[in-house]
C-alpha cells in the first residue's frame, strides 16, 4: 500500500517550500500554501520561469499566518507583520487570470527587489479573494490552475534512472515542487491512473497530469538554471498530447480535512473506471 512520504507547503509562489509532517487540506489546498506571490509594481506575477533566484528565499509563517519570515543565504533576514488586508495591487497571472492582491508595504518590497535584483512587491490574497478555472479545477489561491500537485518516488527514481543513463546528474523531488509525495508503489507513474481517492480523512480527486515548464530546470538551492534536466528526458517519453511534457498530476479537493506522513492512500476509482481498494 502506498503512503505519504512528503507534504510541502509553499508560502509564496515561486518561493522555496516547509516540509511538514502534518497538512490541513482546505479547499484551496494545503493551508497557507502559495498565499503569497511576488509581483512587478504594474502587478504582474512573478515566477521561477522569469526570476529563477526566488528559489532562494525561504518564507516560514508563525502565529497562523500572522507573521511571515523571509530568509536567503548571505541575505540578512526580514521578518514582517502579515497585512490580511488593506491597499490592493491589480495582479496578473498567466494573462489569465486578472484580481486584487494585499501590498505588504515598502519594507519586505525593498529586502526582495534588492536581493533579486529586480523591483517586486510583495502581495498576500484578500479576504475576499475568488478565483477558479472552472468547476472541475476547484478554487485556489495564486498557484497555478489546482489546489495541489502530487507526485510518487518510483515516478522520481524511474526518470533519475533514464537521465543517468544519458550521462547526466538525477534531479531532486524539489525540482518538481510536489504538496504530496507518494512512495510505495511498485510502477512508476501509477498516480497517472488514480481518479478519485482518500488520504488521511481527505477525499480528493484527480484533474489532469501536470504539465511541466522550464521551472524544473532551476536549481532550487542557488536559484541558477542548471542545464536540461530533466525536460530533456522526459520530452523522450512524457509527451502530452496537448502539447509539453508530464510529471505527477494536479490534484483538487472534493471534501477537506487534514494528511499526515505515513497515511495510506485508499484509491476509489482508476481511469479505466473499475473501483477498487
């Protein structure tokens, strides 16, 4: 039986993430998760796509929210009182998706534009904040289109073994920055096949395979593009018929509750809709 080995919860977008051996699961997905999103002043996102070295900050909440940590190598550390609302920024995410985020003010904006190098400011969601792709991707905060994104080791181990075999270094689950980790499974990409599931006292849901970008090719520790690992391999054998290349699969949430490390996955229903434990 397949259990959680990893859960990460990730702050801000883009941002490094907390490992954590207990999730609550809201709607939105893991609790606190990708609240927080850096933006250029005129209010578009910023992401690892164009600012690989936001890998380098590592956010930590404290007080439920209230205060948020932020920490870089060789950076001195701010810490600031989280504003849950108060003078909004226009956002844009992906020219998709168009709403309102809460300033956290000049100070945090100054420590992160400095250490990117690039002018940013920080925004939080409002109170009011309502965004969904549809129906079936479920409501979520600033991350991209799903509440949360799965993957399993023996996927991890079975792309490593392809990519050693090119002569090339294996990657790290961070490079795919996964909210849960399965292990357990003796087929790699068996998460391809799940539709509708239980952890812990979570019932969750599959949406689609996640399509992966040049993110995945960011050393997550030095915030530099390390080469073309793993999209090179993948691009052999993961290619999704919508275009791009898969790893793992975006996850949304039929009811709520909370994951813990070790909990078994109890699957309800495959793709080839025979339901089975």
């Amino acid at each position: 039986m397949a259990t959680v080995s990893e859960l990460w919860l990730y702050p801000i977008k883009g941002c490094a993430g907390s490992p954590l051996a207990q999730a609550e699961i809201l709607p939105t997905g893991v609790a606190h998760d990708r609240t927080f999103m850096f933006v250029r002043p005129d209010g578009l996102f910023r992401s690892q796509r164009g600012t690989p070295r936001l890998s380098v900050i590592r956010p930590e909440l404290a007080g439920d929210g209230a205060k948020l940590t932020l920490s870089a190598m060789d950076h001195e550390t701010h810490t600031l009182d989280v504003r849950p609302d108060g003078p909004r920024l226009s956002l844009n995410v992906h020219n998709t998706w168009e709403g309102d985020g809460i300033d956290q003010g000049d100070e945090v904006a100054a420590w992160a534009s400095d250490l990117l190098d690039e002018d940013v400011r920080l925004v939080r969601v409002p109170p009011d904040h309502q965004r969904a792709v549809d129906d079936w991707h479920g409501d979520i905060t600033f991350t991209d289109s799903t509440p949360l994104h799965l993957t399993s080791t023996s996927s991890l181990d079975d792309l490593n073994a392809r990519i050693l075999e090119k002569g090339a270094a294996p990657v790290p689950m961070e490079r795919f920055r996964p909210n849960i980790v399965m292990t357990g499974w003796p087929d790699p990409y068996f998460e391809d096949g799940i539709r509708d599931f239980t952890l812990g006292d979570t019932h969750l849901r599959w949406v689609k395979p996640d399509v992966r970008c040049q993110v995945t090719v960011v050393d997550q520790l030095t915030g530099k593009r390390s080469g073309p690992e793993p999209l090179r391999t993948l691009a052999d054998y993961r290619r999704d018929p919508g275009g791009g290349v898969t790893f793992g699969i975006k996850v949304a949430v039929n009811n709520p509750g909370t994951v813990n490390l070790g909990d078994e996955i109890v699957v309800h229903q495959f793709a080839d809709d025979q339901s089975r434990k």
